[in-house]
C-alpha cells in the first residue's frame, strides 16, 4: 500500500509540474496582455471585475481577495470586487445585471468559467465589452464560446477539472503580482 501511495503522490505531482510547463510555454503571452490590461485599468482609476460559478466564484473571490489587500495590510488595497451570485433569482442574467449597475467603461472585467460555455458568464462579458470594458477570460479545455466576448482569453490547455482549477489560482497571482510590482505597492 505505501508503494501505491507513493506512486500515485509522485504521479500528480509530476502531471502538475507539466501543467506548469504548459501554462509557461502556451500561455505566458496571453497572461502579459491581462497583465497590461489589469495595469491600464488601474492606472486610469478604473476597477477589476471578477466573476463565476461554483468552485469558478471561489477562485473570483480570492483573486479579487488578493487585489484587494491579501497579506500586503501596509499596502494600498487594488479597486477590485467579485460578483455576487445570489444576487438574482434570474440565474442566465445574474452578473449581466451587478455588470449594469457597477462597471463603467475602461473596467476590466475577468470572467472565470472552466468549460469557457458558462451563460451567464458569457452574457456578463458580451454586455461588458458593449460597455467598453476590457474583458479576460480564464478558461479550460478549448476555451468555449469564450473567446468571442474576451480581449484575451486564457485558456488552460486541460480537460482536468482540478487542474483547471489550480492554474486559474496561479494565473490569478501571477496577474496580482505583476500589477502591484508595476505600480511598486
């Protein structure tokens, strides 16, 4: 039985570390354009919206979490909000209508959906970018209908749904770290 544990620890190691390898060769391109995205919200006094469903939400609120304040208490806090998904009993138009009445042009706006076929998800983004926001999505498998509403769409080459899961967190920090350096917070 150890040996099978062992096996089977060492296994997902090693299928993170490959993941990690893709996420750097496939889609370091695609997190820098969020990044300069995120950075030009926030240099023009604008805020980043973040939004999903199910363990996608969770992911929402620690990213909005760390642009907020996360550990750096002697830091400036980001302008940044997650969307409430209890919001409406109108499941398909619950985000469009918190996208309505909180984003204002020049808002970015990150729509986090594993399968990128999220409705509600894609409504939020299509009514965002009509709006004038500047939309990213963090999807898995082939990224969906997601990238027709995305300015960038970055899309975890995965059909794990953990997997997916743990480098929307990564891509997340990543996006977090690269805004607070940029503006030396």
């Amino acid at each position: 039985m150890e040996n099978e544990m062992m096996n089977l620890i060492q296994s997902e190691i090693t299928a993170r570390k490959n993941l990690m390898g893709e996420i750097e060769d496939e889609l370091q391109n695609y997190i820098y354009t969020a990044c300069v995205i995120a950075i030009e919200a926030i240099n023009h006094n604008k805020k980043i919206i973040l939004f999903g469903n199910g363990n996608n939400a969770v992911n929402a609120r620690y990213i909005a979490a760390k642009l907020i304040g996360g550990n750096d208490i002697d830091k400036r806090g980001l302008p940044a909000i997650c969307l409430d998904t209890t919001i409406s009993n109108e499941e398909d138009r619950v985000f469009d209508r918190q996208i309505e009445a909180l984003a204002k042009e020049g808002d970015m706006l990150i729509g986090i959906s594993k399968s990128g076929n999220s409705k509600n998800v894609l409504r939020a983004l299509s009514l965002g970018k009509h709006m004038g926001c500047r939309t990213v999505g963090l999807s898995g498998y082939e990224g969906g209908a997601m990238s027709e509403f995305c300015d960038v769409n970055i899309i975890v080459p995965s059909d794990d749904i953990s997997y997916i899961f743990e480098a929307h967190i990564i891509i997340g920090n990543t996006i977090v770290c690269a805004l607070k350096d940029s503006l030396s917070l």
